[in-house]
C-alpha cells in the first residue's frame, strides 16, 4: 500500500502537468468542502469545478481544453450526486471519505489524460517516420547513380533509427569497399570488412543479434536482387540496444527497395557503357578505313611505277623514267607525311598523351615549314610574315609543324593549281594567330561544314585525304588550347586560320 | 687521293643496301655492321673515317655504342634516328655524336653531313698548325682575330654574347651545336636558369642583326628541338635561295 503511494507519488511529482493538476484538483476539492461546509450550496462546487478546470487548462493542457475540464467537471458532478440531499437519500457526509474518492478520481483523470497525451506525441512521431519511410522508398525509386541510392539508404537509417550505417560494396576488382558511411568519419576496422565478406558470401544477415561474427557491434544485412548480393547494409548498434520486430520490418523493406534501384542503376550504367564503347568502336572503325583508303593510294602509284620501271626497262626513255622516279618519290614521301600525321594523333590523344609543349621561336618554327615546303613543293612560291619582334610561344613544336604542313599542303593540292600561298603570324590580345591563305578555287559550303571531320569518300580520285589532315590538325590545336578555323577569304581562295595561347610576354 | 671509309651501322638490311650504293656510288668505301657489337669490332680492326650509327640497333641501345666508341674513337659520328625523336638526339649529340640526319633522308642531304663532317676532322687534324682566323659564307664574314661580323663588309654590331654565340657556330661550319653545348660553351657554369630562353632570344636578335629577313635566314639555322647549326659554302646554293619574302 505505501509502496504504492510512495510510486504514485513520484509519478505524479516528476511532470510539470501532473503536479499542476494535483494542486489544482485538491485546491479544488478543499475549497469545494469548505464551500459546502459554510454554504451548503451543492451548485456552488459545480460552478467552482469549471472555474479550476480553466484554470488548470490554460496553465497546463492547453490543447487538451475540452478534454481537462469535462474531466474535471465530470468529478465535480460527480460529487455533487453524492452530496445533494434532494438525489440521494443518504448523501455523503463523511469528509475525508469524500476527499479520499475525490483524489482518486482525479488521478484517474490524470493519468488517462496523460495516456492519451502521450499516444498523440508517439503517434505523431510515427507518423513523421511513416512519412519519411514513405519519401525514403520514394527517393530510392527515382534514385540515380549508385552513390545516390547508398547515400539515401544510409541517411534513412540515420534519420529513422538514429544509427550510424555502412553501405559495403564490391568494387571492379572484386574486393569489399565501403561504398558509403554515414557519418563520413565512422571507423570500420578490418573484422566488419570480414563480416561483410561472409555476408556477401552466405546471403544471409549476419553480426549483431546474430551467428556468425555475434562479436561486431554492426548488423550486416545482405541487399539481395534473387540470390546475388548487391551489398551489405551494416547498422551500428551501442552496447544494450536492442532491435524489434517492427525496425527489422521497416529496414527489411528499406532494403527491398535499396535492392532494386541498385539493380536498376547497374543495368543502366552497364547499358550506357555499351552504347559508348559501340560508338567509341564505330569511330574508330571510320578512322581505320579513312585511313587505309589514304595510304593505299599512294602505295598503289609507288607499286604502279616500280612494276612499269622493272617490267619495260629498257623500253622506256629516260625521260619517262626520270618521271616515274620522281613520281614514286613524291607518293613516297606523301606516305611519310601520313605517317608523322598519324604519329602526332597518339602524341595528343590518348592516356599516354606525350604532347609536351617548350617555349619555341616563332619565325624558327616557320622556318623549318618554309625548308620543308622548298623541298616538298619546289614550284610553289611561300610568303611568310612573322611579327619584327621575336615572338615566343609555348608549343609541340613538331605537331605545329605538322598541322602548318598539312594546310600549306592542302593549299597546293585542293587550291586547283594555285602556287601562291602566304603564311602569316600576328598577335591579339593572348594568342598568336597562324593563317595559311591561297588564292586558288576556295571552299565549297558542303566543304566548309565537314571540313574537321574525317570524311569517308565514296570516290575513288587518287588525291589524298583532306580529311583526316584538318582532323588531326584540330585536334592539336585543340590540344594547345586553341581553335582552328577554315573559310573562304573574301577575295578568292581558302584562308585557314588558328590560334595558340601565349603566356605573358619575353 | 685515297678513298675514305665509312662504317654504317644499320640493322635494316634494305636500308643498309642503299646506303652502301649510294656512299660506293660517291666514292667511298663502306665497311657495313648490323649489331653494336659489330661495329665496335669492325671500327677497332678498321679505324674508319666517318661512322654513321642507327640509333635503334637490335642487341645493345645505340647510345652504348657511341659511348663504348668515342672511348678510343675520334673520328665523326653521324647518327641516323626518326625524325619525332629529338630528345634521342641531342643526347647522343650531347654524348659525343657530331651530327644527325633524320630517317627518311634525303641523299644529298647526307652526302652534305657526311662532306661537313670530314672536313671539320680534317681541320682538328691540321688545326695543330694555325688556327683559323676567319670564315667566310655568302655575304657573312665572322672576324675571329678581330672579333668583328661583317655582312656585305659592313660591320654589324653584336653585344659580346651575341658574338660569342656567332663565333662559336662560326667555327664549326655545317655542324650542328645542341642548345647545351651552346650555352655551357658561351655562358659557362654560371648560365642562369632560364638559360634556354635566354640563348633563343639572343638568337632571334642575331638574326634580326645578319639576316635580310628573319623568316627565311640563310646563315644561321635552327633545327627545331636540338640546336643550331651556321650554314656553309654547299648548304647556302640550295632550293632556299628560291624563297624569299
């Protein structure tokens, strides 16, 4: 009996609401008494009733308005059926009695509105976790991107459980990574990288709660599309927390969900990683053909030559032969220049890019084209403007030289027999600007659209590529940093223009 | 006047052949090795006048046989490598090569290395009699008694670096001086760090100073990635004299 006070009493002292109440509801009851007792009004008690339920509400449960003071009135009426002389026929005198179910009824009161108070909180509560269970499916299924769908499986779990997590994976080599932790700083020693292991392995839960690896303070739960593991989800549980059914539940479905986008965005990136390595191949294949094409041409007149010079040696005159001579030199060295074109493509593309730019003098690189074209075109004539004072430039110098051949030769071959071509070098703002110029036939517009593509030709005329040239070429530039650019000038003729960044000045 | 011997080092049977016909054809006598250790061989039994080196041999780095060779060997090198290969170059230039000539190459533009290369040897060989005391191509004339450059004989004025620069090249007509060696002979051991830099602009401004158009110069005459080279009497009544601005 007195261990039940004494518990009751403690109840009732630890709320702020309950102590209120207490107070209030034997205020209410001595004063009702003490009324009673002097003016022997039943009516007046009911009144007073009310009176302190507004009081105790507004002090206390303010939501819980109605609620309190029907409570109260209620036991105000209550007391008054049991003391109105005229309803009962033996109304109830005896006082402390009277004030013993008066406090009784209260607590009863008390405690069923404090109950109630409390299911609403808690219920309020679940439904913000039904809420957020809810958006965390939602979110998983319109997830993208694998670190996405980890990071909202890992932020769930610290949202609706307030537990750290782990999301285990297996990266490309096949080892167990951790894909994702929440918090970021969360140490994971190497036994929960085991446990993952077996987990991975058996498709099974295992850790926490559970055989095998009970030791880990982690609950490692398999994400399963089938029977394959897609991951291990591991929740981090302190020292006597415990798990219930209803968490197993919801985190069960959690990981259904988890599962399938994570199944979902593997077929998705496995998809997307076909259709680039199909175009990757398609290009390539392009290229291939491009190219064959290009260097069959020549071989095929070097061939040509060397058959008729072996074949009718001594049938042909000199002059015919000194010709084929020529001939076979000139393709041959067209087979060179394709060469070093190709070489260049590794130089700039590619993991093992070995473009390695050193400040060069400007006019020595033009130069070194001007050599090259005396040899190469001996009847053109190249006019070369570079600025008075020695401009520095930082650049491969070989691929610039090359991509300055290949315009000044597709100035000879596609200008329809132009021989004049100039070569200019200016400065503005912080590029140097090359341009290569010819007088001859120009551009077509078809040309002018698909002149940095590598074109596949359907046509079987023996002059050489134009397009990969102007490929490769911009792709050097491009590897600089520059731009490159071909129209036609506005008298006649082609003029291609590009441009290299300059540091700061000598 | 006896012929002079070249030894050419070329693992590629086809273009081994053709340099043997075209150095026989022009009056000399080849002695051929397909292997570095071949040749090391062959230039000790026969002491040749010019060896020209394949940089790619099969059995030893073609670098190893210029170093093991230019132990005892002091006759001029030539090596033969492609043509993207400049660091490969100007190593084995800075290694004791004397010259380079690009794969594919031109026949007279190696019958020139090779003339150019003789004639420096010959004249380290007499040089012990009386230094030079001048050189003289087209209308360039390099002073060295008085430490003057004329052109058309009128003196251009160089800065002494500029001079120094000139005269070096001046006195190795028709060969190439890499960029280090230029700049170790000119400034010393006290070239400052951006030396390069600074050795291309005093070049530029050597140019601009001799040259009628500093695009198209006919004296001195930059191989892009390894040095520079001062042209001589042969290599100034070429094609180049077509271009002009």
């Amino acid at each position: 009996m007195f261990a039940w006070l004494r518990g009751m009493t403690k109840w009732i002292l630890m709320n702020r609401n309950r102590r209120i109440v207490t107070i209030i509801a034997f205020l209410n009851v001595l004063l009702g008494y003490l009324v009673f007792a002097l003016f022997h009004e039943p009516r007046l008690i009911i009144l007073m009733a009310l009176v302190s339920a507004y009081a105790v509400s507004s002090l206390t449960m303010e939501r819980y308005l109605t609620l309190g003071a029907s409570c109260i009135a209620a036991l105000q009426v209550l007391l008054f059926l049991l003391l109105e002389p005229a309803l009962v026929a033996a109304p109830l005198t005896n006082a402390p009695l009277l004030l013993l179910i008066t406090a009784a009824l209260t607590l009863l009161m008390m405690s069923m509105i404090t109950n109630i108070q409390q299911q609403e909180y808690f219920s309020t509560i679940e439904s913000d976790r039904q809420l957020l269970y809810k958006a965390t499916i939602n979110a998983l299924l319109s997830a993208r991107g694998l670190p996405s769908i980890y990071s909202t499986v890992l932020s769930a779990v610290s949202e609706l459980y307030g537990r750290s997590s782990v999301l285990f994976s297996r990266n490309a080599e096949g080892k167990i990574v951790s894909a994702c932790r929440m918090p970021e700083g969360l140490i994971i020693y190497d036994s929960e990288f085991a446990a993952a292991e077996a987990v991975f392995a058996s498709g099974e839960p295992a850790g926490r709660f559970l055989v095998p690896c009970s030791f880990s303070p982690f609950l490692h739960i398999p994400l399963k599309s089938g029977d394959t593991v897609l991951a291990v989800l591991a929740v981090l549980f302190a020292d006597g927390e415990q798990i219930d059914q209803k968490m197993r539940d919801e985190i069960a479905g959690v990981i259904t969900q988890a599962a399938s986008a994570i199944e979902r965005q593997t077929l998705a990136d496995e998809q997307q990683t076909v259709l680039i390595e199909t175009e990757r191949e398609r290009m390539r294949a392009d290229f291939l053909r491009a190219i064959s094409h290009d260097i069959r041409s020549p071989l095929t007149g070097i061939m040509s030559a060397c058959s008729t010079l072996l074949q009718s040696r001594e049938r042909i005159n000199p002059a015919v032969r000194e010709n084929l001579l020529v001939n076979i030199h000139e393709e041959a060295e067209w087979l060179c220049h394709m060469v070093e074109n190709l070489l260049s493509v590794t130089r700039v593309s590619g993991p093992m890019s070995a473009l390695k730019k050193t400040p060069e003098i400007v006019e020595e690189v033009i130069g070194e084209v001007v050599a090259r074209c005396a040899k190469r075109f001996p009847d053109v004539h190249l006019h070369v403007s570079t600025p008075e004072e020695p401009l520095l430039v930082q650049m491969d110098a070989t691929l610039i030289i090359q991509v300055l051949m290949n315009l000044v030769e597709n100035a000879v071959k596609y200008s329809g027999g132009c021989d004049y071509i100039e070569l200019t070098v200016t400065t503005r703002e912080h590029s140097a600007v090359f341009t290569v110029r010819d007088y001859g036939v120009g551009l077509s517009p078809e040309m002018i659209d698909s002149l940095f593509i590598p074109i596949n030709r359907t046509d079987t005329e023996s002059s050489h590529g134009l397009g990969i040239g102007l490929s490769i070429c911009r792709s050097v530039i491009r590897a600089h940093g520059g731009q490159i650019t071909g129209a036609n000038s506005p008298d006649k003729g082609a003029i291609f223009t590009f441009t290299l960044p300059m540091e700061e000045t000598l | 006047m006896k012929k002079r011997t070249i030894l050419v080092v070329e693992d590629d049977g086809y273009i081994a052949d053709v340099l043997k016909s075209l150095l026989e054809a022009n009056d000399y006598r080849v002695l051929s090795a397909t292997s570095g250790k071949g040749a090391l061989q062959l230039a000790a039994s026969h002491v040749p006048d010019v060896v020209l080196l394949d940089l790619g041999l099969p059995d030893i780095d073609g670098t190893h046989v210029l170093t093991s060779l230019r132990e005892w060997y002091e006759g001029p090198v030539i090596i033969v490598s492609a043509r993207n290969q400049e660091k490969e170059k100007v190593q084995a230039l800075d290694m004791g090569a004397d010259d380079y000539i690009n794969k594919p190459f031109s026949a007279s533009e190696l019958l020139a290395r090779i003339r150019v290369a003789l004639r420096q040897a010959d004249k380290i060989a007499a040089s012990s009699a009386s230094p030079e005391m001048s050189y003289t191509v087209g209308d360039l004339t390099v002073d060295f008694q008085n430490s003057r450059v004329y052109i058309a004989r009128e003196e251009v004025h160089l800065t002494r670096l500029e001079y120094r620069i000139v005269e070096l090249l001046a006195r190795t007509p028709g060969k190439v001086l890499t960029h280090d060696y230029i700049i170790s002979s000119v400034w010393g051991p006290y070239a400052p760090s951006n030396n390069n830099l600074i050795l291309r602009v005093n070049i530029a401004n050597i140019r601009r100073k001799i040259e009628k158009n500093h695009n198209t110069p006919r004296y001195i005459l930059a191989e892009i990635g390894v040095g520079y080279r001062m042209a001589d009497a042969e290599s100034l009544s070429g094609p180049k004299e077509k271009m002009d601005s």
